[in-house]
C-alpha cells in the first residue's frame, strides 16, 4: 500500500495526495449514511484528468490496492465506503463543462460538477438537466448509483439521460461506451453496465448528458390527509390517470411534526400526512393538471389544499420536503444516529409498505418517519 501511494505522489505531485486523518475521515463516513463501517481509506488522491486517473489505476492494479471513486459523497447508503481500505479518489479538480451542445441538447462534462452547477451554468440556453438528487450530489456519483430525485416521476432515472462515458477501468485501460448520435444502437450497450456499478467496474470520467427544456410552466401544491393510507392512494390514483406531474412525494404526520420543531422552512406545517406535488409543462397543461389533482385529492378524503404559481413561493411552499432529512438529523440526540434510505416496490403496494414498515418500526420503539 505505502509503495502505491509513494509511486502515485511521485506520478501526480505530493499535493495531489493527502493522507490526513480528517480526509480521511469525510471520505469514509458521513453522519447521514446508514452503511459506516469502521475502516478508512488509507489515502485521497485528487486527480485533474483522465490521464492522472489512468496513472492512479496503473498503479493500484500493480500493487494490488482498491480504488473507491468520490464525488459530492452526498450518499445515504455508504457507496464510498472503503471496507478493504485502500485509496480513495476524489473527482474535486475534475469539475468542468467540457462541451455544452445546445443544437444537440447535450453536455458533456466531468465527474465532479455538481447537478445544480451545471444548471446554472446553462440557464439561459432554455435547457436543463433534470435529474435532482441532494444538493450536493456531483455527477460521478449520480451515474455510480444510478441516482433519481423528486423528479423520478416524469423525468426517470440517471440511466436515461446519458449518452456516453468515459471509463477508466481497473488496469488503466480508457474506453468510451459508446458514440453521441442518440438513434445508434450499434455494439453492446456498455451505458447499462457502468451506470448503477458504483465504481466497481470502472472509473467514469467524462460524461455526456441528455438535456431537456425547461418547462414553460410550474406549480407546487401541497396537500393534508387524514390518513397515510388516504395519502399513498391519492399518489396512487394520480398516477394511474397518466396526470404528468413532475414530482409526487409523501411527508407523513411524524416527519411534519419534525420539520415543524426544528423550524428551518419558516412556518408552521399541518401535522398530517402530506403529498408535495410539482406541475410541469404549458400553461394549460399545468391549469388542468391542477383541476385534476385537485378532484383526485378530495376524491380521497383531502383536509387542505394549498397551491402556488410565483417561483419564489414554490420553493418555500416545497421546502419542508428539502428540509426533511436535516430536521431530523438536527433533533437527534447524541449518541443516537438517523437511518435514512429508499425503498422500492410495485406502486400497488405503496400504501401497505408505509403503513406495514410504520407499525415495524414503532413495535421495535424507534421513532419513524416517512
């Protein structure tokens, strides 16, 4: 291990190495994890270019070593974890827009910019990458876990919005998975096999994304129920009727009193489940999506519903389900930890897994919230 990181100073620079304790520490554990596990990496490297990574894979193959690739390290579920020690590498010097393509509406960029830069980045152009995870999420982890966000409804997954990748595999060895054209379905889809691997297969890069327009039109609503399972149902339906929201997500009656007691968003929330809901499109495809969330929700028994235009009160109306996770963190107590993490199950049994791993939950007398 000494031997790799010796050669990989001497090929990089002594700056691109450190071997501090706590750079250590913030690449092998995060308070918000459910997976920490009690070894570190033993070194972060930050290399600057695909050549630098290259160097830093030739070597680690030579001696043996395991290579744990970080980028924004925003995970809930200990991905840049090092179980077997080894050296981590972070992606913060490679964070760059290498070519935005507005005509082809596509980017390609490096692993370590973050999404939300790489919006801002493009906001005048009319397009927009969509995909919205944590704030501080990067690129090259997106791709590594094939991440979603809140706009998983309508825009999908990371797997569906890109075209190619740079890899750098475990020998040093550099492919491309495959060429920009979209309607090219020439050679074995390598996209596929890299996105959700976690770095276990190789070592992305470069990326080239889809993008897509921004939409002519939001809203937000935000809607109480009497019950969880009213809530899930009401998703349930609105989904089923092919209405093209660009999120739907359940906070229930725990998780608001939460949001509520730490007091970051700058109100006072009703204490019920509730359903946040994003509007996307025209202006009368927004107008009529409303209408019928609307209908839908009183269909299931809705106590408010609550909605707004302005982009500024969007953002405030939405921010109890971005402050979630934070609230929680901050009321708990010491020597206690927050599990977070997502599940997945066919939407006809959204309803009985919340409601099921509720009552789990407050049998084994741990506070829940969903």
């Amino acid at each position: 291990m000494d031997k790799a990181i010796s050669e990989i100073s001497l090929a990089l620079g002594n700056d691109a190495v450190s071997k501090e304790e706590d750079i250590l520490r913030s690449h092998g554990y995060s308070e918000w994890s459910t997976t920490n596990i009690d070894r570190l990496p033993v070194a972060v490297v930050f290399p600057s270019s695909t050549a630098d990574v290259v160097k830093i894979a030739e070597i680690c193959s030579k001696y043996k070593v395991p290579i744990i690739p970080y980028s924004g390290g925003s995970s809930v579920e200990g991905h840049f974890s090092a179980p077997h020690g080894g050296i981590s590498v972070d992606f913060m010097n490679m964070n760059k827009v290498i070519e935005f393509r507005a005509e082809d509406m596509d980017i390609t960029v490096q692993p370590g910019l973050g999404w939300m830069d790489l919006n801002e980045s493009i906001k005048t152009s009319g397009l927009f990458f969509p995909i919205d995870p944590g704030p501080s999420a990067q690129i090259g982890g997106m791709i590594g876990t094939n991440c979603s966000g809140t706009n998983a409804v309508r825009y999908g997954t990371m797997k569906d919005w890109v075209v190619n990748l740079t890899v750098v595999l475990s020998d040093g060895r550099v492919l491309k998975t495959r060429r920009r054209p979209r309607k090219s379905s020439a050679g074995y889809n390598l996209n596929s096999l890299m996105v959700g691997s976690e770095g276990t297969l190789g070592i992305v890069t470069e990326a080239t994304l889809k993008l897509a327009p921004i939409p002519e039109k939001t809203g937000v609503a935000v809607i109480s129920f009497p019950s969880i399972k009213s809530a899930a149902n009401m998703a349930i339906d609105v989904i089923h009727r092919g209405i093209p929201v660009g999120a739907i997500e359940i906070l229930d009656d725990v998780m608001m009193n939460v949001v509520n007691r730490v007091g970051a968003t700058g109100r006072t929330w009703k204490e019920d489940p509730t359903i946040f809901v994003k509007f996307v499109g025209s202006q009368a495809t927004v107008a009529d999506s409303i209408s019928q969330v609307k209908q839908i929700s009183s269909r299931h028994g809705s106590l408010t519903f609550e909605f707004e235009h302005d982009e500024e009160r969007q953002k405030r109306l939405w921010s109890a389900r971005k402050e979630a996770l934070w609230s929680m963190l901050a009321l708990r107590k010491s020597g206690n930890e927050v599990w977070s993490t997502d599940v997945a199950v066919p939407l006809s049994k959204v309803a009985d897994l919340i409601e099921l791993s509720k009552k789990d939950l407050e049998g084994l007398g741990l506070l829940e919230a969903s």
